[in-house]
C-alpha cells in the first residue's frame, strides 16, 4: 500500500506526540509510594540472632516527570509533583544528586551503626577522617570555588571533624562575612575564600551553598554488612538502628510482629523529620505492617507525625502508627509490648 504525503505527516506527528507524551522529561518531579522492604537480608550482623517479627524500611518512589506521568501524579492518590528544583537543586545534576543520596545513606547507616552498638553495651571505635563536599549549589558562594569530592579541614583556622562544626561555625556569621576555607582535593591542600550569603528562598539562613557528609571510621564488634543498593537519603536511620540492635540482643523485640517506620537518626540517638511521610504510610499498610515508628518532633504541629496519623486514617489503616522522638523511645515501646 503507498502512503500518501498526508498520511505520512499525519504518522510523524502522532510519532512526535506520543514521544512527547511518554519520554519527554520536563522540570516536574514526581514522589509516590515506593516499596516496604524487609530489612533481614540488607543488615547482617555476624552471629546475629533471629527474630520472629521483622524490621521494614520504607521508600518513596521518585522520577522526573514526562507529560503523561505529570498528569497522571495530578489525579492519583498519595501521588505528589513538585518542581525539579525543589528537589534536585540548580547546578546539581540527577547523577550528583543521586551520588549524594547514597553518601547520606552511607552516613545514615554509620550513625545507627553507633546507636545501635552503644545502646546494645558492644564494642564500638569511632575514629574522624574528614568532611566531604557532596554537592555545590549553583549561584550560591561555594559555586566554582568547592567540588563534589573535595574534604574541608579547617575554617578560619579552626580544625574541622564533623559536618556539624562547620554549619555552627557558619551560623554564628552574617551575610557578607568572608571565610577562609582550608581543603583537600586531590591529595593538594588548597584555600580559598567565601563570602556567605542567603539561601535561595529562604533569606532567614546564610551559608556557603554546600552539602555536606562526614567521614568516620567506625569499628564494630561483632562486624555488620550492609546492602542497600541503590536506595539513599537519610529517612532509614532508625530502622536500621531498630534492626542491627534486635539481632545483637538475645532478646526478640519484635515480638513476632511487622514493624517499620522512618526518621533520620544522628549519632546520639534522636530521630528528625523526613519528607514523604504520607506515601510511606500508605506503602507500609499496603504490606500489611503492624507498628509504623515515625518523628514526633516533640510534638509541634504538622509533624511528620501528625501527618502520618492523618493518611493513616484516611486509608483506614489498622497499623499501630508510634510517634518517637528519640531510638530509646522505639525501643522503650518494643520492649513493652506483649
């Protein structure tokens, strides 16, 4: 059959549209209930001991939009669209972005490796090795002066160990004030100097427009191996600290029970927000979770779990849905549990 000049255009273009439709990336990101997974086989502690319940951690499902999917986000449930900035700053690729996502899960994983040690009464040393950049943000001061990669030593002279000396240095200055900033990059010790100013849309917070991790050497007895893949950010502290506690203690305190939950967890055991929190209730029932830990935030309003109470409820959820503002608090309510 001979196609007519007409008909041919008329292919190209639905070719096109449809391209358009359900490749095409536009600045839209899309979060959704991603997957509640048992964490046995990503947290084995040498020796460990077995429990009749299980440990989940709890994901949100990101990707940046085509047209299609942006619509369909708008009208499904527990579907959110933002736009990509929000997300994934400028000057950020989605390779950088993702590369710091695993750092701060890698992160995640060493504190809870300490909470979980310390509380449990285990051998535990913790040597500092330095603070990594793990992402520049476009237009703000550290831009073309600071890489992904590079390890802060010192600012204005003052030895830094932990990302948290560096931001309370920071916080103490105004916008305007210059640093001096000692670094490593390449095996070269370099300095260079950096004018803070205000964030992007928040002229409440100055800063140097960085991101930041810090390394630490961590040694455990009995040794601990992790394997989570590809999935990053922050939000599985607890659990993990939850998870590698229940298998170096005689005691089962699961108590045969489904148990998830999130919140980012620091060093000295006290839990913070996370984002998503309503899609990973609703992911969390979908797997049929008896107990959901989430941050209480000491109780302000629109807490992370605040909100997980309400999605709860509006998914007619049967989950027991805990509010904890510290690991003791979670595993206080284990340990009380019939």
């Amino acid at each position: 059959m001979k196609l007519s000049k007409k008909r041919i255009i008329f292919y190209v273009i639905i070719l096109v549209c449809v391209y358009f439709f359900a490749v095409y990336r536009i600045p839209y990101y899309i979060q959704k209930p991603g997957n509640t997974e048992p964490l046995n086989p990503i947290v084995e502690v040498d020796g460990g001991h077995a429990s009749e319940g299980e440990m989940h951690l709890v994901t949100v499902s990101g990707l940046q939009a085509t047209p299609l999917q942006y619509v369909l986000a708008k009208v499904l449930p527990h579907n959110e669209v933002r736009p990509l900035h929000e997300v994934i700053p400028e000057g950020i690729t989605p390779d950088d972005y993702m590369h710091g996502q695993l750092q701060v899960m890698e992160s995640s994983q060493e504190a809870s490796l300490v909470v979980a040690y310390e509380s449990a009464g285990k051998d535990i040393t913790i040597d500092y090795v330095g603070v990594y950049v793990v992402g520049v943000v476009e237009n703000m001061p550290s831009f073309g002066k600071l890489e992904m990669g590079d390890r802060i030593i010192s600012l204005d002279g003052n030895e830094i160990e932990e990302s948290s000396d560096l931001v309370s240095y920071v916080e103490g200055k105004q916008a305007g004030d210059t640093i001096a900033v000692d670094f490593i990059r390449e095996n070269e010790t370099l300095s260079t100097e950096i004018t803070l100013d205000y964030f992007p849309n928040d002229e409440s917070r100055v800063g140097m427009g960085i991101s930041l991790v810090t390394d630490r050497e961590v040694t455990v007895d009995p040794e601990v191996n992790f394997s989570s893949g590809n999935i990053g950010g922050p939000s599985a502290g607890l659990m993990f600290a939850l998870e590698i506690y229940d298998q170096l203690t005689e005691e089962d305190i699961t108590k045969g029970y489904k148990i998830a939950g999130t919140g980012e967890i620091d060093y000295d055991g006290n839990i913070y927000r996370i984002g998503g929190v309503d899609k990973k209730v609703v992911s969390a029932d979908r797997e049929g979770i008896d107990i959901f830990f989430v941050p209480n935030e000491n109780g302000r309003a629109d807490s992370n779990y605040e909100i997980a109470k309400q999605t709860a409820e509006e998914i007619d959820s049967e989950m027991e849905i805990v509010p904890v503002d510290t690991f003791d608090d979670a595993l206080n309510y284990l340990e009380e549990l019939q």
